[in-house]
C-alpha cells in the first residue's frame, strides 16, 4: 500500500471514530412508518410527512407531541413508542409539504 | 359659629378638597399623558424597528426569488470516496493485484414537483479513479484493451474520466385511481433509476431502486408503470409493475460517410472482410415486477423479464482470433512478428453478433425487522433470501453461453444486515451467494471493483460495516471475496460466455496451454466515506 493510501486510510478511520454520531435516521423513519403505522393509516409516509411544514413538524417535536399528533391524524393508531420518535420525526421534517424534497416512487 | 360661618367654612374646605382633587387629577393625567406619550415613542420605535426589519425581509425575499423562483430543480448530493485494494488469484497461481486503487463518484441529484401528479428526478454522475485521465486509458498503464469501458450499461459505474454523464432522467406521473377504480398508479419513461436495486442497496446503505438486483443492475432508457392493487385485492402491498426499454441501439451516429445516419449499424464492413450485412439488432428488455404480499415488515417480490437479441461473439469466430492470437504470441515469444500474422490478428477480431435471447427470474424474501418487538436487536435486524434463474434462447446458428443449446443457470443469494453490537449506530452485513454452471446475470453495473459478485458461477462471501458519522457523512468498510466454480461469470452472452471448470485438473490444463489463464479467486476490501445530503 502507498504514503497516499495509507495516508487516507488513516484519515478516514481517525476521522470516522473521532466524529460526533448522528442519533436519528430520516430512511429509518420512513422503513418505520411503513412497518408500524401505513397499515393503521391507509396511506404512506410521504402524505403523512406533508400534512404539516417543516415548522409546523418542528414546533411539534420541541413539543414533545410528535406521537400525539400522529394519533390525532390517524386515530387507528394506538401507541408510538418513544424510541421511534427522533426517525419518524427526521422523516417527516424531510418529506413535509413545504420541504420540496420529492418522495421516493 | 353662626350658621353662615360654618357655611362658608364648610365651603372654603370643599374648595380645598376640589382644588386638591383638581390638583390631584391633573397631576394624575399629566401623569398618564407622559406615560402614554412614552409608550407611544416606544411603539414608534418599534415600529421603525419592524419596518426597516420588514424593508430587509422584503429585500432578501426578493433576492430569493429572483435567485430560485424560476429554478425547477431540487438538488441532492451523494459524494463518496473510495479506496480499494483488489487480487485476482489466475489458475496457475499467478496474482495481479492493485492494492490501493482510489476513487471519487459523485452523484447530484435532481428532483421536482410541478404538481401533485407529476414528478421529475434525475441524477448527473461521475466516478473517476484518482489519477485517471481523459478517454480512460487507465493512465499511465498500456493496455489498450479500454473498448468496453465505455459501454452504455455501465457508463457510471466503471471508474472513467471526469465527465459528468446522465445516471437518471426521467419524469413519473402518478394518480390515486386508474380508470375511476381504486388502483392508485404511476406512468414513468426516461433513463429510469434501474441500478442498486433491493438486495444490493443494503451493503450501502442506500434506499433500494426499482429492479431486484439479483438479475438487473444495469442503466437503461425505458419506461415503467406501476399499479397498486392492495385496495382491490385486501391484501397487503400487492403491486404489479411493467419495465421496458432498449438496453442498446443499433443505430449509427451521425455524419456516416454514406448518409445513413442512425439507420440500422452494418457492423462489418466489406473492406474488414465481413459480408456487409448487419449481425445485431436492438437489444430490447420487457418484464415485470409482481409483489404478492409486502406488509411493511414481510415481503415477497418477484420479477420476470426477458431480454431480446442479446450480443456475444460467435464461437466460430472467437476460436479464429483465438488460433490468430495464439500464433502472434508464439511470434512474439520468438522475437519475430510475420506480418501477416498481426493482419491475420486483426482481421480475426470478432464482432458483437445477435446471439439470441434470455429469460431472467427472480424471488426475493425479505424481513425488516425480525418477529414483533421480541427485543431492539431483532426489531433492528433486516434479513433476505432470493432466488434466480436465467434461461437463455439461441438464436439460430449461434451459441450462448457457449451452447447452441437452450441452458438454464441459477444462483440463490442470502443477506442479514443488523446493529453492530460494538459500535454506536453502526451496522453489521454478510452476504453469500452461489451461482451454477449457467448463470448469467445482467447485473454489470454492480458497484464492485473485482466485478459482479451477483454474477459469479461459483461462491461469492461479503462482510461489510457501515457507521453514520453525522446526518450527511457516514463511513463504510467492505470485504468481498470471490471463489469462482466457472470461466465467463462477468461475460456478455456468446461463446466468450462458455463456463470452464476450473475445479477440473485437466480443463484448467488445456486452458492453459491455449495460452488463457483464468481467475479463479478474487478480493476487494474497501474503505469509503460517503457525504449525502
């Protein structure tokens, strides 16, 4: 293996373990959404995601009401635990109506 | 006192009172008013506060308008730099390795939506290798055998030069009924999203594009429609999806010497000792995907497609260039080139012929998530099993795969991707997958440097992690190693196609002493970081 290579190699394992981790995942979200709660909701993650904007979205979650909110727009839906909130919560930040983000087809 | 005293008295002291309430309300009011004048200074302070803070908003809106209004386009960006370290192990012992081939691709994606029906993506690529130089000669190395490098299939995924080449266009119209039943649809024609489909997207991390890639991972110009059929059927995730498209044109380019430009390729001219006429055809692909059940967490998806006049060499032909080839060797070796050999040589290269066409299958299971909350890890845990077979069709006079005979491959592929119980965030995956003598994917677009771990006839083993770093950059470490049973197993479809056992003494023996030497082993361990945003 070459300087560069192993110059780079380094850099990107110091680099990678030295960095701050990212606790929530906008795809994760989506897989979620699809698994737990399209069933309960009779439609898919992107029309969930744009019921609101991105602040609307936002006031919510500072709100802690993320898992209200989706109840109250799907009354089927009994319970969303917590530790799914920050995924779907990314998900629906990035998908909401005013985001201009074009959902996957 | 007298009565009138006491009146006036009592009447000087009411003067008093009134005065000092007098007194007392207009201190009070000139109170207030000072008050009120103050608060209303500073509400007209606050006003101007506002205006000029609106004037600026204005002002900055107007710069953004004038900046994005007009601008139709959503970008994305996916930049990943790659370092690979690749062996290729030949049946005679033999190595050729390149234990630091490093790379950048970028992808800038586009996307939009004009209404609620109507979406555009596209997807502008590059992927060069570091020191890489234009019309990719592989820089400084002399091996001019680049011909295929440029193929359409695989435009974006061989590591090439620093143009930015079209990965995806294409625009998708979609409606929540088809024809006034409850069938929500999508109608979609362009260079459609047909590579890092599911199975394949998970090493990576990536969202899954719309073939199953254990049969199709190749670019293509077509068109797909979608429909939707839970509604009608009450069963959950039911879809049922048209492909089809033209994999390669046989059209020539502009500016022929004859004026036919784009009129059908007479691949073999007269003057290089062909007859004129042309050997292939457009080479078409139509199939579908049917999903039966997909709950979400559970699903089961199936696709079918059939590729119409595929190309390949002629056996006939490949063994002549074979023969003229062997006999320049032998020349080279001597020390003498007749010259008559080396125009033998070139006269023998063999064409692309129309060599017949294939049927491809396959069904996939997948699980996103095992069981139903039995504990995180599980919930986390994502498994696949798939199975393929590929049927190839001969056209008449011309072999594939080596045969003139109708030959059928399979290969089944297994896939588990969980939380890496070390690390924060990070994620586990293994891969193996095994294919047969006949196995013939059309998978040559797959991102692995060594080639189409898909497409090997043999065992192919794969371990790779992957760990977000932030919301935009995550990390990505991959070892892949590949055992092949069979030649050809990243060939096109004709006889350079022919599976050789490599497993056999005596066959390996005769391969070699017609001067080829197969791989029969090959590695790639990769380390990469993505930004994706």
């Amino acid at each position: 293996m070459k300087t560069l290579s192993k110059l780079m190699l380094a850099g990107a394992v110091a680099f990678t373990l030295g960095s701050t981790v990212a606790s929530a995942n906008a795809i994760k979200g989506q897989k979620l959404f699809i698994k737990k709660y399209k069933e309960a909701c009779g439609f898919n993650g992107a029309v969930m995601a744009g019921k609101h904007t991105q602040n609307e979205w936002e006031a919510i979650n500072d709100e802690g009401k993320i898992a209200e909110e989706m109840m109250k727009l799907c009354p089927n839906i009994k319970k969303v635990k917590d530790k799914y909130v920050p995924h779907l919560y990314d998900f629906y930040y990035k998908y909401a109506s005013d985001s201009g983000n074009v959902p996957s087809c | 006192m007298t009565k009138s005293q006491f009146i006036e008295k009592k009447g000087e002291k009411m003067k008093k009172t009134i005065a000092l309430s007098l007194v007392t309300v207009l201190a009070t009011t000139m109170y207030a008013s000072s008050d009120t004048d103050t608060k209303i200074a500073e509400l007209e302070a606050k006003l101007q506060k506002l205006e000029k803070k609106l004037q600026s908003t204005n002002k900055t809106l107007t710069n953004v308008k004038i900046h994005d209004g007009q601008d139709d386009i959503k970008w994305d960006v996916d930049f990943r730099t790659a370092f690979d370290s690749l062996e290729y192990t030949k049946t005679s012992g033999k190595t050729a390795k390149n234990s630091d081939l490093l790379t950048n691709r970028l992808w800038l994606g586009m996307g939009y939506n004009p209404n609620d029906n109507t979406i555009f993506r596209g997807k502008l690529s590059y992927m060069k290798a570091y020191g890489d130089s234009m019309n990719h000669s592989q820089a400084n190395t002399t091996d001019g055998a680049t011909a295929y490098n440029t193929f359409d299939w695989v435009t974006n995924e061989n590591a090439n030069d620093n143009t930015v080449k079209v990965k995806e266009a294409y625009w998708l119209y979609m409606n929540d009924t088809f024809m006034g039943s409850e069938v929500p649809w999508t109608f979609s024609i362009g260079r459609r999203p047909s590579t890092d489909g599911l199975g394949i997207n998970m090493r990576e991390a990536m969202v899954d594009n719309s073939p199953l890639s254990h049969t199709v991972n190749v670019e293509f110009d077509g068109l797909s429609s979608l429909f939707t059929l839970e509604k009608v059927t009450g069963v959950s995730g039911m879809s049922w999806k048209l492909c089809t498209g033209r994999g390669l044109t046989n059209a020539k380019p502009r500016f022929q010497m004859d004026g036919t430009d784009y009129a059908a390729a007479n691949d073999t001219a007269p003057w290089l000792g062909g007859d004129g006429a042309s050997h292939t055809e457009d080479v078409d692909m139509y199939g579908f995907i049917f999903v039966p059940y997909d709950n979400g967490q559970y699903s089961l998806k199936t696709n079918w497609a059939k590729a119409d006049n595929l190309i390949g060499f002629n056996g006939q032909e490949l063994q002549n260039f074979q023969t003229a080839y062997g006999t320049y060797l032998q020349d080279l070796s001597d020390g003498t080139v007749d010259p008559q050999n080396a125009i033998n040589l070139q006269l023998a290269t063999p064409q692309f012929r129309n060599v017949g066409d294939m049927e491809l299958f396959t069904a996939m299971f997948k699980a996103e998530g095992i069981g139903d909350e039995i504990n995180d890890f599980l919930d986390d845990t994502k498994f696949f099993i798939s199975w393929a077979q590929t049927k190839t069709d001969p056209a008449d006079g011309q072999t594939m795969l080596g045969s003139t005979e109708s030959e059928t491959g399979t290969s089944t592929w297994l896939g588990v991707n969980m939380p890496c119980p070390l690390t924060d965030n990070g994620r586990i995956g293994f891969e193996w997958n095994k294919g047969s003598k006949y196995w013939r994917s059309v998978t040559y677009a797959e991102d692995t440097m060594v080639g189409s771990k898909i497409a090997t006839r043999g065992t192919a083993v794969e371990a790779y992690y992957t760990k977000p770093i932030n919301n935009a950059l995550s990390f990505n470490l991959r070892y892949t190693k590949i055992d092949y049973d069979y030649t050809g197993s990243n060939s096109f479809f004709g006889a350079e196609g022919t599976p050789y056992d490599l497993n056999n003494a005596a066959v390996v023996q005769q391969l070699q002493q017609a001067g080829q030497d197969p791989v029969k082993e090959s590695t790639d361990f990769r380390a990469s970081i993505s930004y994706r945003f």
